[in-house]
C-alpha cells in the first residue's frame, strides 16, 4: 500500500510500547518517520487474558498488515450469541463483515497480539529501550528536549504519550487532564480450555453479574465476569479469586456453567476495579499528543479499547501525512478521534451503569448492536 510520507516530523518518541503505542510506531515508521519507543518494563511483557476482536479492530490491525498474523494465532468468529444467565439462547448479535475478506468478530490471547506487534517493531527497525520512561519534557521551537529517567536525554519533533491509563506523560504535561473515573463495576478474567461445542463469542445476561466467553485459540477461551466492585483492604490471592468467582457463576447454565463445574486453580484467574475517562481537549501540547487509555480510556463493554487505540495510532500518523506542519496534523488528529471515542466511552459506561442497576438485557442488547453498528462507520 502506498503511503505519503511525513514531512513535518523526522525523528519521533513513543513513550509506552503497548497496543497504542505500537501501533503509533508502525504507522509513523511507514510513513517515513525515525521513531523510537521507550517502555517502564524492562521485560516489555503484558499480562492479561484473551481480548475480543470486533470486526472494526480487526480492520484497524488490516491497515497495519496484521490481520492474517492474528486470524492464524487467534481464533475467528462469525457472531455472538446472547443468552439468559441459566442458558436460554435469546438473540443473536448482528456482527456483519464490513469489509470485503475481513472477519465479523474474533479472540486472540492478549500476550499473543503483543508478540505480534513486537515482530512488526522489529521488522521495522524500530529501537525499543526498556525499563524507561521520561522524567521532563519541554516543548521548544522544533519539538520537544527530553530527559529519561536514566539521566539520558534526547530531541524529538513528536513525542507520544501511550503510556496506560496512569500516564506519566499525561501528568507532566497536560494539567488539565484528571485521572479516570471509577465506574462501580468490576471485572473478572479467566483463561481455560474451550468448552465443548463452543462456536461463536457468547454473552449471559438478566443477572446481576453478566458474563461472556470469547474464543482466543482453537482450543482455548477466556471468559470474562462484571460485578458491583466492592473496596477491600487487600487484593485477593489465588485461593480467594479461584473461589469467588466459582461462587458468582453459581447460578449460570450454557457453556458458563460448564466453565464453573471445569475451572482449577491451575487456570489463570483475574480481577480489577473499572474506570473510564475521555480526556478533554486539547489532546496535545506543542509536540506532545496523547493516544490510547492515557487519553481516551473505556470499559471492555464493547471490546473496543484495543481497537480505539490502534486507530488513534493510524489516524494520528494519516493526519500529519496530510497536513503542512505538526500543530495542523495534531488538530485533525484530536478533532477526528475525539467523537467516536466519546461514542465508545459513553456506550460502554451506560452498558455498565444498566448492568448495575439490573436492566433489561433486552435495553442492553439495544445499545450494544446501536454502538456496534456506529464502530462499523469508517474511522
């Protein structure tokens, strides 16, 4: 694919090398840019369970050229079947295939998906310095001067902050940006063998505690639980998290309850607090922009927080492409992202906010196909 490159910006700094922040990467270097990524984690691991591929972020990975990596090593779906909590099918979600060759809807383990963006850094040439992050950041006529927090210092004419939901960047930076906002919910993990059977990505509904399974490999799923979250003293160790979720899903029937009865304490369980914010603009200063969950962070109601983040890489990387100077590339980024994220952001937080209160999963479906349909628009 033929793509102009970026005139306005030589050399570039990605700080956080996750899903957005690769993403950054690709798309810059593609495009001419000499960039860098610097991440906190020595070991540039993730942790985590599967991720739900929607057919929006599945297209977004096909700008990257990583859509057939994915559809080797994760698993491809072609609906989501909605149920009542005890098993009782109700409603098949409309998932249509929005492009032509690319998938309705998919799963892959999340630690999978990072090492094949890795491969791409890597294919690119892209240096990745680990067990780093910036400590000062100053705007100047031509970019932005640079400390690490190793005492070393650099100059860049970008610099991207897609360092998580607790962004440093975002702190040194933009003080009138505040942390994201608990929304009341939890959510539980669980990674596990795929239950017999098991075709399509599914959601249970009409309990207090929904839940849904995605496919992530031939032979394996992760399922997922949202709760009422409830402030503890400590976090609970494996013995508790093994439990407890065996209790929440007591009264489930359908592949849920089969996950209950077949779920060990060898299988990799996980549970964190919910919160959601879209940042208010300006997303950027000087030659500093934000992207990802330091700027536009959601809840995994739709499954989009992977997708909104690749695409925020993209788009920032089409919008300095085709704008004379940075600043003008920045605000085409900022006013092209910033509906749609909002979009996700406040779906996902009512989905939430209708789960807590225990509505009709009939008014939940409603708002999830209205999203989804909206997520199929080109970005």
């Amino acid at each position: 694919m033929d793509r102009e490159n970026i005139s306005s910006v030589e050399k570039a700094l990605i700080v956080g090398g996750g899903i957005g922040g690769m993403a950054a990467a690709i798309a810059l270097a593609e495009r001419g840019v000499r960039v860098e990524i610097v991440d906190l984690d020595p070991d540039w691991r993730v942790y985590g369970a599967g991720i739900t591929i929607t057919g929006p972020t599945l297209r977004a990975y096909r700008r990257l050229g990583l859509l057939e990596a994915i559809k080797a090593q994760g698993a491809i779906t072609t609906k989501t079947r909605l149920f009542r909590y005890d098993g009782t099918h109700l409603h098949d979600l409309d998932e249509p295939v929005i492009e032509e060759g690319l998938p309705a809807t998919g799963g892959i383990m999340r630690p999978v998906l990072h090492r094949i963006m890795q491969g791409k850094v890597r294919e690119l040439a892209i240096p990745v310095r680990l067990g780093l992050t910036v400590e000062t950041l100053q705007n100047d006529d031509t970019g932005v001067a640079v400390v690490f927090s190793d005492g070393s210092s650099g100059h860049y004419n970008l610099v991207v902050g897609s360092d998580s939901v607790a962004s440093h960047v975002r702190d040194l930076a933009f003080p009138h940006m505040a942390p994201a906002v608990p929304t009341g919910q939890g959510c539980w993990r669980i990674s596990i063998a795929k239950p017999p059977g098991l075709e399509y990505g599914e959601f249970y509904l009409g309990h207090a505690n929904p839940c849904g399974i995605t496919a992530c490999a031939p032979d394996s799923v992760y399922m997922w639980m949202l709760t009422a979250h409830e402030e503890r003293e400590r976090f609970m160790d494996e013995e508790e998290l093994f439990t407890e979720l065996k209790r929440l899903l007591a009264d489930f029937g359908g592949n849920a309850g089969w996950i209950r009865d077949t779920m060990t304490r060898q299988d990799w369980i996980n549970y964190r607090p919910l919160a959601a914010v879209l940042q208010p603009a300006p997303w950027y200063q000087g030659r500093i922009v934000l992207l990802g969950d330091a700027v536009h962070a959601t809840t995994p109601h739709l499954a989009s927080g992977a997708g909104m983040a690749v695409e925020s890489g993209i788009v920032l990387a089409e919008e300095l492409a085709r704008a004379d100077d940075v600043e003008a590339g920045l605000l085409a980024y900022q006013q092209r992202r910033l509906p749609r994220c909002k979009d996700v952001i406040d779906s996902s937080v009512a989905v939430g906010r209708l789960q807590l209160a225990h509505g009709d999963p009939r008014e939940h479906a409603h708002i999830l196909e209205g999203a989804l349909s909206r997520l199929n628009q080109p970005f």
